[in-house]
C-alpha cells in the first residue's frame, strides 16, 4: 500500500511547487510593467568626408582587323542517285461489318419497388 500513496505524494508536492512559482512571474510582470525606460539621448549624425574625384581612365582605340579575302569554294556537281524500285501494290482489304447496337427506348420508366414501408 505504501507504494500507492508516493506517486500522490510527488504529484502534491509538483502542484504545490508549481503554484508558488506563477506567483513570483507575476509580480516580476507587474514591475516591468509599472517601470519606466531611462531616456536614450539622441546622437549626431555623422557627416561623411567628399570623396576624392575618380582617375580618368584614357580610352584604348578599336583594333583594326584586316580585311581577309574570301576563299572560293569550288562547285562540287550534285550526286545522280538511283531511282528508288516502286512500292508493292498493297490488295484492299474489305471494311469490317460491325454489329449494330441495341437502343434502349426513352420513354421506359425505372422498376418501382412494390414494398411499402
């Protein structure tokens, strides 16, 4: 029976523990709230010495490529190919004859069940 009773005793103790911490965060909660924030003074903005003005770069002359001549480029004269051996004649084949397709009339009524509830 003793070991019955300690997983209360623990769980007791726990709640009683655990109540008695709230109480302090909340007094600490309440002076962060009624405190005030010391005043920050505000500083100068900095000023930024003038820059010394950018070197000019001398600008390079375009390159002169020289003017190559083209080369001729012989006509080579177009091969003469074989003339290609006719396609078989394929026979025609009959087109199938289907079966056709029973259609149900419109004005048929679904079964209506006989059972009354």
């Amino acid at each position: 029976m003793a070991s019955l009773r300690f997983p209360s005793f623990i769980l007791s103790i726990l709640m009683i523990s655990l109540s008695l911490m709230g109480h302090k965060h909340q007094v600490e909660a309440r002076h962060l709230l009624e405190s005030t924030l010391p005043e920050v003074p505000e500083l100068p903005k900095p000023t930024l010495p003038e820059l010394p003005p950018l070197p000019e770069i001398p600008t390079l002359p375009k390159p002169e490529f020289p003017h190559l001549p083209k080369p001729e480029i012989p006509e080579l004269p177009k091969p003469e190919l074989p003339e290609l051996p006719p396609f078989p004649h394929l026979p025609e084949l009959p087109k199938p004859v289907f079966p056709e397709i029973p259609t149900l009339p419109k004005d048929t009524k679904p079964p209506q069940s006989t059972n009354t509830p």
